[in-house]
C-alpha cells in the first residue's frame, strides 16, 4: 500500500459517506477506485459485444451445471 496526499471535493466526500455509510477517508477512496475498475472492466466486456464467436451448446451446459434432466 503506498500513502499520498491527495485533494478531495468535501461535498462529493460527504455525498459518497452518506451513501454507502462509510466514514474512513482511506475507506471511501479504495472503495471509489475498486468501483471504477470494476466500471471500466465491464464496459471492455461490453466492447466485445458481436466480436466473439460463440462455440458451445447451452442446453448441453445446461444439463452439466444441473445434472441430467
């Protein structure tokens, strides 16, 4: 973990608090980042969207997740 000194709106801290009920400064910011990752990973998911071929046979995977029906 590395320590930095870092400028933060007291309205956006206050507006983030309040909403997800955590308190600690350090606490809000990992949480921010973890979020924005987490954003930014599934919009590159998104990006995939119509480029991948599909290869397999859902009722087949289907009846291996759930067992023979």
């Amino acid at each position: 973990m590395s320590r930095t000194v870092i400028d933060i709106q007291d309205d956006l801290l206050r507006k983030a608090q309040k909403l997800t009920g955590i308190t600690k400064k350090v606490e809000i910011v990992n949480y921010a980042l973890k979020r924005l990752l987490e954003q930014k990973e599934f919009e590159q998911v998104l990006e995939l969207r119509g480029k991948v071929k599909w290869e397999g046979n859902l009722d087949e995977m289907r009846r291996d997740r759930h067992g023979s029906r």
